[in-house]
C-alpha cells in the first residue's frame, strides 16, 4: 500500500501544505529531504525515522 506524510499534520511558522505520496522507501527519502532544505531540519538517521513512524496509508481518491 502506498504511504503518504502531510506538512499540514505538523504545524509550521511556513504553514507548509505539501503532501508527499508513493512506496515507503520514496516517501521517507522525499519527505527528508523536504524537511532539511525546506524546514532547516538536520538529515539523519532519527529524523527518517520520525518520517517513518508518522506515515499513513494513503486512501485512493475514486472519481
């Protein structure tokens, strides 16, 4: 199932509204990634798997 994480799920002085979805491994890499250049937050080993607990399935949206 693919995971999803949701800046808006973790308030910000940016009040950032971005959602990242796809595979778990792609979610943490972007996710860590956009916490670090976008949110000044240090990349490590902790901070991947604060991403990773916080993840949640993402619900398919049907037409």
């Amino acid at each position: 199932m693919r995971k999803k994480v949701d800046c808006r799920d973790y308030p910000s002085e940016m009040n950032c509204t971005l959602v990242i979805a796809g595979e778990e491994e792609e979610v943490v890499r972007a996710a860590s990634e956009h916490a670090v250049s976008v949110h000044g937050h240090q990349d490590s080993a902790e901070l991947r798997e604060q991403i990773r607990s916080s993840l949640k399935d993402e619900v398919p949206q049907h037409a």
